[in-house]
C-alpha cells in the first residue's frame, strides 16, 4: 500500500513539471524556471 502511495506522488510531481515545461514553451520560453540555474529564465523578455 505505501508502496502505491509513494509511486502517485512521484507520478504526479513528474506530470506537474511536464506540465510547467509545456507551459513555458507555448509562452515561447524554453526555460523551466529552475531556481538554482544559471540561465535562470534568462529567455523570458
């Protein structure tokens, strides 16, 4: 059971930043807004 627990949590935090990177590149950046980035949106105008 916790087994199954563990393995929706990971699928929905994967489908929320596939979500997130879609998002950003239908917005024309290819930025994924990662904190600890150099090239930290640096796309964004």
């Amino acid at each position: 059971m916790a087994d199954l627990i563990v393995g929706l949590i990971v699928l929905v935090a994967v489908a929320l930043v596939v979500k997130k990177i879609r998002k950003n590149k239908k917005n024309g950046s290819s930025c994924s807004g990662c904190s600890g980035c150099s090239k930290s949106c640096s796309s964004r105008v």
